[in-house]
C-alpha cells in the first residue's frame, strides 16, 4: 500500500492531531484533524471521517474555540455521504449559527437540513424570511420554494440573487447550487439555452467540490435537456457517463435513474435492443418505490416500439400501471398512460386509445407533444374528436420555446394542412437530430398523406 493512500494518510494526521493535542498545541491538532479528515473523505470513508471529526469538535469545545465552522463541515460531510445523521447536524449548526446571530449560515443550515426531508416547507420558509436579498443561503430556499409552487419566473430571479451573492461571497457551494435551481427554472420556462449553460455550470462546480451524487443528479437533468435540445449524441454520451460514474461510485440511489435514464436515450435513438437489453441486466432489485415505477415505464415504452401488439408488450404496461399506483407520482403515471394509448393504436384499439387520452390532463408542453404526435402519426385515428384532442394538446406544446418542442410543433402544422413535403423536412430534422423511430414515422406519414 502506498504512502499515498488516503486512508494509511488520514490515520498518520490523526496520529499527529492527538500528538500535538498531547502537547497542549490545540490550533495545531485542529488543523490536523482537518487535514485527517479530508483524507478519510477521499478515501469515501464516512465513519473515519465523522468520528475524526466528532473528536476534533470535542477538543476545540474543551478548550473554549468556537467550533461552529467544523460542526458545519461535519454536516457538509454528512449531506456528501446521505447519511441519516445530516439533517440533526445541520440543526445543530443552525442553533450555533442563530446564538451568533450569523444568518447566513442560519440559512444554509436550514436549506441543508430541509433537502433530508424532501423539502420540508417549514424550514424552507424559515430560511427564506433571512432577507433573500442580500443573503444568498436566504435566496436559495426561495427558489426552492417558488420551485415546488412552479412558479418559474421568481425561481429563476431567486436563483440569480443565489448566484450573484454567491460570486461576492466566493462561496462556490452556494454558486453550484442556485446553478442547478437556475437550470431548473430556466428549463421549465422553455429557455433552453440559459438552462444547459446553468446545469453545466452546476455539474462542473459540484464535481469540483466533490459532491459526486449532486453532480450526477444534475448530470441526470442535463441528460434530458440536452435530448430537448435535440443534441442526442451528446444527451447519449452524457448518459454513459452518469451509469459508469454511478456504478463506479456506489450512488445506489441514483443508479436506477442513470439505468432508466440511459435506456429512454437508447430508445429515442432507435436502439431498442440495447434499451431492452440493458434494462433486463440492470434490473436494479433494490431500487425503491420512485425509482421501480421509472424504470417500469421506460420499460413499457421500449416494449410497445420493440415487440409491438404482444403479451411481452402488454405485460410490460401492466406492470408500468402496477408500479405507478404504488409510487403514486403523476408525471410517471401519465407517461405510462401514453405507453399504453400507444399499445392500444398499435392493436387496433382506437376507441380505448382516445378514451385514455381524453382523461389523461396534461399540462407539461413536451408530454402534451408526445402524445398529440403520437395520435397525428396514427392512420386510424383520425375525426373531429381526434383533431379537437391533438390541437388541444398542441396549445399545451406551445408553451414551450424548446427546440423539440418547435420541431415538433412544425410537424403537428404538416399533419393539420395533410403536407407531405413539409413532413419529409420534419423527418430529416428529426433524422439529423438522431431521433431514428420519430424520423422513420413521419416518413411514413409522409408517404400516407400522398396516397390520399
């Protein structure tokens, strides 16, 4: 074993740390203890690292130094490794931090201890009342908050007083995270642009800071985006990457969505094999209830493209509604929905096709799209009912400035004035942008509208 490794380094600085601390030098043994620390962090050892740092943190309290800095960094730590003791530690910064009356560490705290939770409001709320004006901690749980109550245009203008405190305060944590919540909101107010600059910004900074399963979430939200901005070669690259470092990394609960995530890009390109393959090798057994219910709907689309009308098909919906139920989540529901609206024109099944898409309530434009293209590339369905239906769902499209929501938008008018050339074009933009399946049925309809 090398000198070099670190967890042979960070046993030698604590050998040290409790040598000067012997000697009485407790600045010394703290920043050695610091140094012990990080070691123990790189090597990925969370327990070494947070029973270091619990005796440096005893020391500095025997001997009267203000430990506020170091429980915060035991908590940072804590959140970095998703231990269950992070949320209590976090709280324990905020007492400090509030006995000090530092409000702005007040608020990081907060916003810390309210991600283990999923969000809790409460907390939220609390960090947000902290001036978000001038505190950036302050602003973010703003953004987090104007988030959850989807509203995008105060998301997005928190998360840039997040951003430009943060620049001020040379605090790249803070800069890292008002760049993902800046390319959330930016992505859901339809400015791709701003939103792939923002989520690669917040990837480069978090991989930075060595906050590896924050970066890869942000990874997984890039992966779609750069798919919305018709860049699937590079959506296809980006998803390799986060499956490797995922798996490399033991982010287990990540995994599943690098898994499912890495499929739907194989199927937008067309390589349902692999798609299916993949998500026969990476079953992900341990996978919880979100995750399940994911996996079980890409799953379902990648079977109706790949097996179309069969039992292996049908059994696959059948378990994507099963999973949905017991999540309970919306967004994947509706996706299995359409999973199954496809099955159902694929066999024939026109009537119950449309039933289904008539209760579906879509408010989200690129799920609106998915499904109008998917009923306007249908030869059978067509009628008043139908076309009422798919403008509808094209108004909801609409909403969105994304350039896969423009393309397809364009298709959408081509099927409307039943032109044919005006389809072909479509189909070589969707060709040209690696979305094989969606250029191969436009083609079709081209030919079908000729024939008419």
């Amino acid at each position: 074993m090398s000198q070099r490794d670190p967890s042979r380094l960070g046993r030698r600085l604590e050998a040290l740390a409790e040598a000067s601390a012997a000697r009485g030098d407790v600045t010394r043994s703290l920043l050695e203890y610091e140094d012990a620390i990080d070691a123990h962090a790189a090597d990925r050892d969370w327990p070494s690292a947070d029973a270091t740092a619990a005796t440096a943190i005893a020391l500095g309290r025997t001997h009267g130094v203000d430990m506020t800095a170091a429980i915060a960094r035991r908590a940072t730590l804590a959140s970095r490794f998703e231990r269950p003791e992070a949320r209590a530690l976090w709280l324990e910064v905020d007492a400090a931090a509030q006995a000090c009356g530092d409000d702005r560490l007040r608020a990081q705290a907060l916003v810390h201890a309210a991600r283990t939770e999923r969000a809790d409001c409460e907390l939220l709320l609390e960090a947000a009342s902290l001036d978000p004006a001038t505190n950036g901690w302050a602003a973010r749980a703003a953004n987090i908050i104007a988030m959850a109550s989807a509203d995008w245009d105060a998301a997005a203008r928190h998360a840039r007083v997040a951003g430009d405190l943060a620049r001020e305060a040379r605090d790249r944590n803070l800069e890292a995270q008002a760049a993902w919540g800046l390319s959330l909101a930016t992505g859901n107010l339809g400015d791709d642009a701003a939103a792939l600059e923002a989520c690669r910004r917040a990837i480069y900074l978090l991989s930075e800071l060595h906050e590896t399963a924050q970066a890869e979430y942000a990874r997984a939200g890039y992966v779609d985006l750069l798919a919305e901005a018709l860049r699937l070669g590079d959506a296809e690259t980006e998803s390799r990457h986060l499956l490797f470092t995922t798996q490399a990394a033991g982010l287990d609960e990540l995994t599943p969505i690098a898994v499912a995530l890495r499929a739907l890009t194989l199927l937008r390109a067309g390589r349902l094999d692999e798609a299916h393959e993949l998500l026969l090798d990476q079953g992900c057994p341990d996978a919880g209830l979100d995750q399940r219910a994911l996996l079980a709907v890409v799953a379902a689309h990648v079977a109706v493209d790949r097996s179309g009308p069969s039992m292996d098909a049908l059994a696959a919906v059948d378990a994507a509604d099963a999973a949905c139920d017991a999540a309970g989540i919306e967004t994947y529901a509706i996706e299995a929905g359409i999973a199954r609206i496809a099955l159902d024109l694929a066999s024939g099944i026109d009537d119950e096709a449309l039933g289904t898409a008539r209760a579906l309530r879509l408010t989200e434009p690129l799920a609106a799209g998915r499904l109008a293209l998917l009923l306007a590339r249908h030869a059978s369905v067509e009628g008043t009912a139908c076309d009422r239906l798919v403008g509808d769902l094209a108004r909801v499209l609409a909403t969105s400035s994304s350039p896969w929501a423009e393309l397809g938008g364009a298709e959408l008018a081509a099927h409307d004035a039943r032109d044919a050339d005006a389809l072909r074009a479509c189909a070589a933009r969707w060709r040209a942008a690696g979305f094989v399946l969606d250029a191969a049925r436009v083609d079709h309809a081209a030919v079908r509208t000729e024939m008419r």
